[in-house]
C-alpha cells in the first residue's frame, strides 16, 4: 500500500513539473530535460540492481527494466 501511495505522489508531482515546465520553457528545453532524466535514471537504477550487496528494492507496482 505505502509503494503505492508514494508511486502515485512521484507521478502526480513529474506531471505537474512537466506542465510548469512546457508552459514556461516550451517543448523543446521540456522535452530534452525529462526525456533525458528519464533516460539517465532509468539505466543508472538498472545499473545498481546489479550489484547484489548495494541495496534490494521493495515490492513496487511499476517496473522499467528491474528499475522502480
């Protein structure tokens, strides 16, 4: 439940910075900065789930990879 809760909260605030950010900065600056963070994050945690000692992840509903 606590998994969910905080997903639904990440997602909810990355729409609202999207749309903060779209209508201040266009699409372009919008679109190279989260596509890129995206990106970045997404291969940086697939990274560090390879490495068994470093940290385990909890039981999260959403997956990229076997990044949360």
């Amino acid at each position: 439940m606590y998994a969910e809760v905080v997903t639904i909260t990440v997602m909810v605030g990355c729409i609202l910075c999207i749309i903060h950010s779209w209508l201040e900065r266009g699409p372009r600056e919008t679109a190279a900065f989260f596509v890129g963070g995206f990106v970045f994050g997404i291969v940086r945690e697939n990274i560090v789930s390879l490495m068994p000692t470093l940290y385990t992840y909890p039981n999260h509903p959403l997956y990229v990879g076997s990044a949360p």
